[in-house]
C-alpha cells in the first residue's frame, strides 16, 4: 500500500471535509499546511492535533517536505500558482472547483500537468450522489428515447459574507460550475455553443450577478437549459438543482433530494390527445460513499491505478470551458462557441 505524503494548501472554508477524509486513512499523512495567513495554518494544526509543519508559501513546504500529493483547497484566484508549483515539484495534486479564476488560468495548470505527467483532479462532488448515478445510469438504457433536452433549476438564498459577496459573477463562476459539469456527467454530452444572460435582481447582498439563465447546445444534439439564482429567498431549490430531462419516449424528473422518477409513454393503451404513460421505476445501486468523500475515493483510487481520475483536469477543462463561455456571452450579448 503506498502511503501519499501530503502537503494541504489553504486552511478555511471547506477544507474541513478534506481533513476529515485524510484522518479516516491510513494510507495518507498530512505533512505540511500552507497558509498566507500562518496564524491560520497553525490554528488549523492544533484544531486538528497536528505535528505537521507549518509554512505561508508551498514552495518552501515542498522543499522542506517529502510530499507527494497536494490538496488546494486555496481561493480560485491562487489555484494557477499552487497547482502548476506543485504539479512541476513532482507532486499530483487535488484541488477545489473551480480550476481556475480565468480561462486562461485553467489551460495553463492542465498543460502543466500534461507536461509534468502528474495527475491533476478537481473536486466535483456532486457527481458522487446515488440518486445522480441512478439517473445517468438509467438514461443509457434508452428507456425515454432520444434525450432532446435537459433543465436544470438552482434557487436558494445564500448568505456565505466573504470573497463570494463581491466576485463580478459569483454564481456562474462559483456553484454553476457543479450544475453545468452534473449536466455533461448526466447526459454524457460536451457543450457546443452557450447563449447567457447574467443579472443582479432587487434584493441582491452580492456585488456582482447572482442570477443566470444560460442555454447550452450539446455535442449530441440536445439543449441544455440552466435557470439559477443565489439571491433567491422561498422555495429553495436543493444544492443539487432540480432536473427535468426529456426524451423523444419519456420524462425523468429528479429534485436533487428524493429518488428520480420517470415516466414514458404506455404504447399498449391507444392515444389521444395527451398519450397515455406509465410510470417505470428507475433503480438506485450505486454503493460508493457520496459527496466529497466519493470524489476523493474516486481520486486516490485512480492514482493507485495509474490512470486519469473521473474529474481529472483533462475532463473537468470541458465544464470550465461552460462557465467562462457562459460568462463571456453575458457581457457581449452573443452567442458564444466552445
């Protein structure tokens, strides 16, 4: 069993699932944390009953350590320098959504890690959700037909404070990012083209926009409707969206927190007006641990097998690419193609 020697870059915010996952393992050893902050860092060891060094710059912990992998879990705008230090001193890395706070960011820590040969991962832990699974699964089996458009809806009223509050396009940028990469992981499709109109609505706490409507065409020839807002308050939707998918037989409905449901058409009972449906159960077997702890299973499992991760940069560039095509339509008012 190889044990990974870890080096944790950024001590706030989620990086508490990123702790408890490392201390439920015994094959990974948290050998260092990085904070520009050190008071930071030094409060995060002794929450955590930590011996582990701690340093404000990762180069320095990269060389007074014998790490092998580092978790980024820093800010968007400090992804670039952690990730591409980290993956040329010889290190895989792990990091949070977003790859990066630009396009260009993102490109330039995939072609380091191609060049490296290092694996690079990204957090996408909605994708590791039973009922998710459930969904993609079922819909390979063809029992709606041709899948000719998927809707997603995200609406909740989210009070964070901090850096979120005054980003230009905190929603798109910082949460859509798991609805549009849970849209090419559903429907199996990368996005061709993206039309989006971003706004800040009455009410707002956000400085920049926090409210989208984005209209994706598919590379399989379906459209991808996404309808989100953070500055919604009553009826909230579930962090996972709500979903609708729609085939040329059927509908799967899924609310991201009760099993999917479909139905499709009964072709044994004669039409009418509306056609007859029936309603057909969709089976719910995927047995990995879900969330955060599924995606970082899924990561460290992949470098034990030498292979890309699921959510491996070469694949997670494709959802980037949404995100900032998204916004770049939004300012210009045109179409925009990926």
């Amino acid at each position: 069993m190889t044990k990974h020697k870890i080096i944790v870059a950024g001590c706030g915010g989620m990086s508490n699932v990123w702790f408890d996952y490392v201390a439920g393992r015994p094959d990974a050893e948290i050998v260092g944390l990085v904070d520009i902050y050190l008071d930071s860092a030094k409060a995060m060891a002794e929450k955590r009953g930590l011996s582990a060094p701690c340093f404000t710059n990762l180069s320095d912990a990269l060389v007074q350590t014998d790490a092998d992998l580092v978790f980024d879990i820093t800010i968007p705008e400090s992804h670039r320098e952690i990730v591409t230090t980290a993956l040329k001193a010889g290190c895989n890395v792990f990091g949070e959504k977003p790859m990066g706070a630009t396009l260009t960011d993102a490109q330039a820590m995939l072609e380091t890690a191609l060049q490296t040969g290092k694996r690079y991962s990204v957090m996408q832990n909605r994708r590791y959700l039973k009922q998710i699974r459930a969904v993609r699964d079922f819909l390979n089996t063809g029992t709606i037909g041709t899948v000719g458009s998927v809707f997603a809806d995200f609406f909740i009223g989210a009070h964070f404070g901090g850096f979120r509050d005054l980003m230009d396009s905190p929603l798109i940028l910082d949460m859509a990012i798991h609805t549009f990469d849970q849209a090419r992981f559903i429907s199996g499709a990368d996005p061709v083209s993206v039309y989006c109109h971003e706004f800040n609505p009455p009410g707002s706490w956000y400085k920049g926009n926090a409210s989208a409507i984005a209209i994706f065409e598919m590379s399989d020839g379906s459209v991808f409707n996404y309808r989100g807002s953070w500055c919604s308050e009553g009826f909230n939707t579930s962090w996972e969206s709500d979903w609708r998918i729609i085939g040329s037989q059927g509908t799967v409905r899924w609310d991201g927190s009760h099993p999917p449901t479909c139905e499709v058409v009964d072709d044994s009972v004669p039409g009418g007006f509306h056609r007859p449906l029936k309603t057909v159960e969709i089976p719910v077997t995927w047995d990995g641990r879900e969330g955060h702890n599924g995606c970082i299973d899924e990561m460290f499992q992949a470098l034990d097998e030498n292979r890309p991760a699921e959510t491996d940069a070469t694949d997670n560039i494709k959802s980037v690419n949404m995100v900032f095509a998204a916004i770049e339509s939004a300012r210009s008012g045109k179409k925009v193609r990926l």
